[in-house]
C-alpha cells in the first residue's frame, strides 16, 4: 500500500487529491487558519510521499537547505518587501485624504448623471495602491453622500466602487495575491502589470459600468440615515487640509511606471550598458515603491504637518495584518514546494494534460473550486499556484504567457463570493443590503468580473 501510494500514478494522484480535501476540512470544517493548515497538510504529503526527514526539516545543525524553509523563504524573499511596502503606501494615500479628492475631482468632472461612472473610475485608480477592505472604508462615505443626493439606489453607486477596488486587488500588484503567484511562477512584475491592465479594465468595464448600471436600475435600496449622518460627519472632517489631485495620482504612478520602464528597458537595451543598470536599478518592485513611498511619507506626511510619531503609528497599524497574509503566502510557498518535490505534482501534470484542456482553463478552473469551497481569495491563489507551478515547469512558457496563467487564476480567486467570504459581509454591512441583495449584485458582479477576466485572458494567450 505504502509503495504504491508513494511511486504509483494512481497513489500520487490520489496522495494529491486527499491533501486538497484534507486542507478543504481543515479551513472550512474545523477553522484552522490557513497557513497552520497549509503547513501541517504540506508534511502529511512529504511523509506520506516519503521524503527523508532531514530533506523535509532539516536537522539541528542546519535546517536552512530543508524543504521547509527554503519553501517558506524562497516565495516571502520576493513578496514581503512588496506586499509591506505596498500597504504602507496605500496607508499614507489613505489617511492623507487622497481617496477623498481623488473621488469628488471625478464626482465634479463628471457630473450627477455620470456619477456612477466616476464612483467605479475611483474604485479603478484607487484600488491600485489601496487594500480592497481600506478602499471600501475610506470612499463609502462619498457613496452615501452621492446616492442620497440624487435619490437612486445606493446599488447603482457602490457596485461602480466595488468594481474597480475588486479587480485592482485581484489583478494588479502590490496587492498579495498576484504578487504570490509571480513569485512562485517566476514572472517579472512588468509583464503582470500590462496583463492586469488588459484583463481588469474590460472585467471593470462589464461588471462595473455595463451589470452595475443594469442592476441599480431594478433594486432599489435607500441609503440608510444613520450610514449617511457618519458619512456627513466625516466629510466634515476631512474637507480641510487635503492634498492636490495631481499629487496623488502622480505618487501612485510612480511605481508602475518605474516597474514598466525596468522591465521593457531590460528587453529593449544593451545588457550591461549605462541606461541599462539605470532603469534594472529603478525599476526593481522592491527600489520603485520605496521611492513612492518616501515621496509619500514626504510629500503626504511631513509636508502637510504629520509628526514623527503619527507616521510611525501609521506604519505600525497598517503593517500589522500583513503578517498574516505573508504567513499564508510563505506556507502556501511550502506546500508548493513539498508537491514538485514529491512527484505528486509532475504525476498532476500528466494527468491534467490527459484532460486536453489548455493549462490557462485548468489554472482557472482550479482556482475556483477552491475559492468557492474555502471564501479566501490570498488562498486560492497561492494553493492553485502552488498545484500548477509543477506542470508550468515542463512548458516552454514565455514571461507574458506565464503573467496570463497569473491572470486565470486570479480572476478564478474572485468568482461567487458568498457568505464564506470576509469581504460578502463586509459589502453587506457597509451599503446596508440583506443577505438576499448582496447575492444578487456583489456575488453576481464577482461571478462576472471572473469570467470576463478569464475569456479575456484566454483570448489574449492565443495571440501572445
């Protein structure tokens, strides 16, 4: 039984299929957190699979060639740099007022007719350097303001909103999940950014501006008096002070902009030459939002009356819930590792590729198995990730190839959010809808910015 479950087609895929069950039970069933319950599935399957203990944990004297940490260490020495200095960067927009302008600058320029419009082009902006969560916090207020003036349903407004902060953060780096999936795929962040753009701004333009408008024409869901006497309160308080507009789209341009310029620079110029180093130096992730960040805590911070000790308290509080999505990148990272190690995942391979279906359609169809059966996005990602890098080994993938693949399972990590998921509730409690309404707009506006991510991604695989 053991030698077959260990070098056997069958015992492997069935060693896989166990482990993913197994980590479906752990999270769902019995409320493990993920990346206790990535960590303790990924030894099972070491084990289970044979792996010597010292290749699999190392040994007292020396652990750092062990399975275990390299696999931890090998994905978080790419994205914990980026992920923190991501949130700190967004942290700074946010409590700066940035949000706030950047809204009612598009909410004046585009008038109350096309007020929905420019709720979802402030989502879009604003979700690129804004953790989807902060993003709802910070402009639903300005979603309150604008539906109870018009007198529409506040569906109409916050769907819009929710739109464009959803597909930024699925999408688009620095948010975890995209940035997990290019470190463990080994794809530059360059050719994830265009990838992103191309696949969330049709996703955007269908679910956000095409379903939303639809959808806030025949659901009528009155702003709720006591969300908008808050969101009077903190207009009040935030009118003064605030940055100018071209500043803040500016400072979020910086990033990708350095990124975009380091990665085509590095296709384009002379390796080894003067502008070569120049643009490979500026537009390493880790150099280009530290740059964006300083200007930030400079510009947004200390220039506009921040003491030392608010910057500070803002960095501590903004960084803290980092710490748990890096624990689960790191372990997803582990059991990544343990799968190619084991065999389990070239075994995957070959079965998958039995199936005749394209690897971008697997990646995909993976991932939303796992974000409907667990509600984390982070999760799906990383574990799908983690399943597919195995079989990608053995294909002679280009980078932009490689970055739809990262495309596919994004957009599959967003489909059908419902109530096993953090962010159904949180859009449930922050525009006032019933259990009833949210599955009617947000889950179908998820279900359609993932499918529409995936066809466009596919679509694009086939000319790339």
């Amino acid at each position: 039984m053991i030698d077959w479950l260990q070098h056997s087609t069958g015992g492997l895929l069935t060693l896989s299929a166990l482990s993913i069950a197994l980590l479906l039970a752990m999270i769902i069933r019995w409320r493990v957190e993920p990346f206790i319950a990535l960590i303790i599935v990924g030894l099972l399957v070491a084990l289970a699979a044979g792996v010597p203990v010292e290749t699999l944990v190392g040994s007292a004297q020396k652990a750092s060639e062990s399975l275990l940490e390299k696999g931890f260490g090998g994905i978080l020495g790419h994205v914990a740099a980026i992920i923190g200095l991501g949130t700190l960067l967004g942290a700074v927009l946010e409590a700066s007022g940035g949000a706030e302008v950047l809204t009612r600058s598009l909410l004046r320029a585009f008038g109350e007719k096309r007020a929905p419009l420019a709720m979802g082009l402030a989502g879009l902006i604003f979700g690129v350097p804004v953790f989807f969560d902060i993003g709802i916090f910070v402009l639903a207020p300005l979603v309150y303001v604008a539906a109870k003036r018009s007198g529409r349903s506040i569906v109409l407004y916050a769907m819009p909103l929710l739109a464009g902060l959803s597909v930024m953060h699925a999408f688009m780096p620095p948010h975890p999940g995209p940035v997990a999936a290019a470190g463990l795929l080994g794809v530059e962040l360059g050719w994830i950014i265009v990838m992103a753009l191309a696949v969330a701004i049709p996703s955007w333009f269908v679910g956000g501006v095409l379903f939303s408008s639809w959808v806030g024409k025949r659901l009528d869901v009155p702003v709720p008096e006591e969300m908008l006497a808050a969101a009077e309160k903190a207009r009040g308080d935030q009118a003064k002070g605030e940055p100018p507009l071209g500043l803040v789209l500016g400072i979020i341009a910086v990033p990708l902009v350095l990124i975009l310029a380091g990665t085509f620079g590095s296709i384009l110029l002379e390796r080894g030459s003067l502008p070569y180093g120049v643009l490979t130096f500026f537009g390493t992730p880790a150099v280009a939002l530290t740059i964006a960040v300083l200007l930030a805590f400079w510009l947004l911070g200390f220039r506009r009356g921040m003491t030392r000790e608010q910057v500070t308290e803002l960095s501590g509080a903004s960084l803290r819930p980092v710490a748990m999505i890096l624990l689960v990148v790191g372990a997803g990272g582990f059991f990544g590792a343990v799968l190619a190690a084991t065999g389990v995942g070239k075994v995957l391979a070959t079965s998958l590729s039995d199936l005749g279906l394209p690897m971008i359609a697997l990646a995909y169809v993976i991932s939303c198995g796992l974000r409907i059966a667990q509600g984390s996005a982070t999760v799906a990602i990383v574990t799908t990730t983690g399943i597919v890098a195995p079989v990608l080994d053995g294909l002679d993938y280009s980078q932009p190839q490689l970055a739809l693949v990262v495309m596919a399972i994004a957009s599959g990590s967003i489909i059908a959010s419902h109530v096993n998921d953090g962010g159904f509730w949180i859009v449930s409690r922050y525009f006032g809808l019933s259990v009833k309404e949210t599955l009617q707009t947000w889950t179908v506006l998820e279900t359609i910015l993932s499918v529409v991510g995936f066809v466009v991604a596919a679509l694009l695989s086939l000319v790339v």
